[in-house]
C-alpha cells in the first residue's frame, strides 16, 4: 500500500463524531488547567462518549500517563463497555 493510499484508507470524520472530539478538547483543557500538556483522549461507541481521559505525564511525573491511557482505565472501570 502507497503513502496516499494509506492516507485515503481513514474515514471522515462526521458529525457523530463531534461528542467524542468535544469529549477530548474537555479532557485536555482539565490537562492543561491541572498545568499539563494539553492533550485529550476519549472512546466512544455509535456516538456515544464512553470514557475519557487527559495526559497526566507532568502532574504525576508518569512518562506513560497518556491520555489514551487515562481514557482506557476509565472505560474499563465501566461495568459495560
């Protein structure tokens, strides 16, 4: 597969995606309030947020604080998911 077919291979975003990326630029606003890097991360299903996380890294000297992580072990508290 070339470089511009795998560019092309992605979906485009449409509007049931739009809680998911509020869901993360909320997240990473509470990163960079908490005095962070301002990154978000959030799953969702059918549209619906599930979980979300921010980039914790800085405030817990973590180097693998991701917010991806945060949003999985958030989802994963969940009783289903």
């Amino acid at each position: 597969m070339t470089h511009e077919q795998h560019q092309s291979a992605a979906p485009e975003p449409d509007s049931t995606d739009l809680p998911a990326f509020e869901a993360a630029y909320q997240a990473a606003q509470k990163g960079l309030a908490e005095g962070g890097i301002p990154i978000g991360a959030a799953l969702a299903r059918d549209g619906v947020v599930i979980a979300s996380g921010h980039n914790e890294r800085v405030q817990k000297a973590d180097p693998v604080a991701h917010g991806e992580m945060s949003a999985l072990r958030a989802a994963g508290r969940q009783r289903s998911y």
